[in-house]
C-alpha cells in the first residue's frame, strides 16, 4: 500500500465545526473533516490551506496542530 501525507481542517465557529458532505469519488455522501493531500515540497500547512481553498473557497489561517501521526 503506497504510503502519502494527508491533512484535514477541523474548523471552529464560536462552538459549531464545519465538516463537508463527499459528493463524489470515494464513499460519496460521507461526512468528513475538508483536507487532502500534501504535494511534494508542500509543508503540511500549505497543504491544508491550499486544499481549503480549492475545495470550499476559503481562507485560513493555521492556528495549531491537533494530531500529527502515521496511520497505515
């Protein structure tokens, strides 16, 4: 199994947080957290608001952190 770096935004708005329904690809109609993969000589942080853009046309800005951990 190919190995690759992913990142996912858990964005917070007063007490709610936003998760987005997958309309296509793999399990669509799915909940999850926006994100995606991180491109060669992308730090995680690029990757995370370059995908938040693509995806939802926001800006962001990273804050913090929460989990950085390998998961095979």
């Amino acid at each position: 199994m190919k190995e690759m770096d992913v990142v996912c935004g858990a964005i917070q708005i007063d007490d709610k947080f936003l998760i987005a329904r997958r309309s296509k690809g793999a399990d669509p109609g799915f909940w999850e957290f926006p994100g995606g993969k991180v491109e060669q000589n992308e730090s995680r942080e690029e990757a995370l608001i370059r995908e938040l853009k693509e995806e939802l046309d926001v800006d962001v800005e990273v804050k913090s952190i929460l989990m950085n951990q390998k998961i095979l």
